[in-house]
C-alpha cells in the first residue's frame, strides 16, 4: 500500500487513498474543485494540491464565497454540496478535476493516526506548562474514538481531544488518556435493524454501542451482554481485524 503524507499523518482509509491515487491520474487538469462537508478537510486538501500540483505556486486558491467573475486559467477552489452543481456548471468538464471529501465517519482508518498526531502536539504545544508532552492515548480509548460517528468531522474530533487532554490532568511523564477522559455525546441511541440483516452484524452493533456506552469498560459491557470478559476481548479482537475498530 502507498504511504501519502497529506496534511500532519499519513493516509491509511481506503477512501481517501483513492482519491489521492485519482488525483495523480488526473494532475494535468487546470482546475480542481473540492467539494465536501464543513470540517472533512477540503482547506487541506487545497493545500495539498497546491502543493504538489502547482508547486506552491497557484494564486487562485477560492471558496463559493469568493469566486471571481473573471476567466482564469487555472485554480483551486472549496465548495459544499449544496453549491457543488452550480459551480461545476462553470467549468469545462475537460480540463476540471472533481474531488468529493468524504466525512470523518467514512475514513475511520485516519481517526487513529490524526487523534495520535493531535495529541502529541498539544503536548508539544503545552511542554513550556505543564509535563504532558509525552501524553498518549490508550487503546480503549481509540476505540471509544472509533465508535462514534463524529457528525462535526474534523473540528469535533479536534474538540474532543482537546477537552480531553484537559481532563487526563496529568503531572507525571508518562501519562495516559483514558475513554473517561474523551467526553462524547453517551445518550443511549436506538440500534436500527432490518430484516435481512445477518445475525452477527446484528450482533456487532449490539456489542459495540454497549461498549461505547460503558466508556469501553469491558467488565460493564460483559456483564450487561451476559458474556465472558474473555469473549468479549475475542469479539473486540475480530472487529477490530474486520475494520470495525
């Protein structure tokens, strides 16, 4: 698998792995039009093509709040959905390259590395402070990341490490993040099933929200499902081999 350096972390999801490899496909194009979601990381992803298709060099750089009336020839620019169509209209479809970002939720495969990434620089950032620079995150509590659906992308998740990284308190120079400290919504939500659904995806969902609204602790979670810690760890264990976690 390619290693693509976007932003601060490489690239693990499949779904922006693709789009990085289409872009390299189409790096010929004049313009490029980003369209996603508040907080996916359109702005970075502008800087990303920025830098390795126009060198740093492209001064037309545009959101859907300031796209100019002149002809260009060539740019960069950041649109919603909403506006998505009417701005590709603009365009001839030739030499223009569209770049759909997905949301947070469907590139679950970053959120470990940019959660990482995030919290080693808050240390960094408060080293002059405090002794937390080599705060770490454990595996409950990326898993507890993992699960939740991050509705605000990007800038919620930045909220949350952030308010997280408040609560560890930590003084020592080893210390840890735990799920207790990552405060998310933990409202009980309604689990959707259909007919037709298999009965061990079923079962995972069940699983995973009871995890998620224990704060990962599996001795609760056990307890509540009826089953073994040891089970429990398998299931975490396969789900987590599955892309589940």
């Amino acid at each position: 698998m390619i290693n693509y350096q976007f932003g601060s972390f490489p690239i693990q999801s499949p779904a922006m792995l693709n789009i990085l490899e289409t872009l390299k496909a189409n790096i010929d194009k004049k313009f490029f039009i980003i369209v996603g979601d508040a907080g996916a990381g359109k702005s970075t992803m502008l800087n990303y093509i920025n830098k390795v298709v126009f060198n740093n060099n492209q001064v037309n750089l545009f959101d859907e709040l300031n796209l100019p009336d002149q002809k260009l020839s060539s740019a960069i620019m950041t649109t919603s959905k909403e506006s998505a169509h009417e701005i590709i209209s603009k365009f001839d479809k030739n030499e223009t390259h569209i770049i759909e970002i997905p949301n947070l939720c469907e590139r679950k495969a970053d959120i470990v590395g940019f959660s990482v990434f995030f919290i080693e620089v808050l240390g960094l950032m408060n080293n002059q402070k405090t002794s937390k620079s080599a705060v770490k995150l454990t595996e409950k509590a990326l898993e507890k990341l993992l699960q939740h659906t991050w509705p605000g992308n990007f800038d919620e998740l930045e909220s949350v490490l952030e308010k997280a990284f408040e609560n560890s308190q930590i003084t020592d120079a080893n210390a840890v993040i735990e799920p207790e400290h990552i405060e998310l919504n933990m409202l009980t939500k309604e689990l959707a099933f259909s007919i037709g659904q298999k009965l061990d995806e079923v079962e995972r969902k069940y699983i995973l929200q009871t995890l998620y609204f224990v704060h990962q602790n599996r001795t609760k979670a056990a307890e509540i499902l009826g089953i073994s810690i040891r089970t429990l760890r398998n299931k975490i264990n396969q789900y987590r081999e599955e892309g589940y976690l």
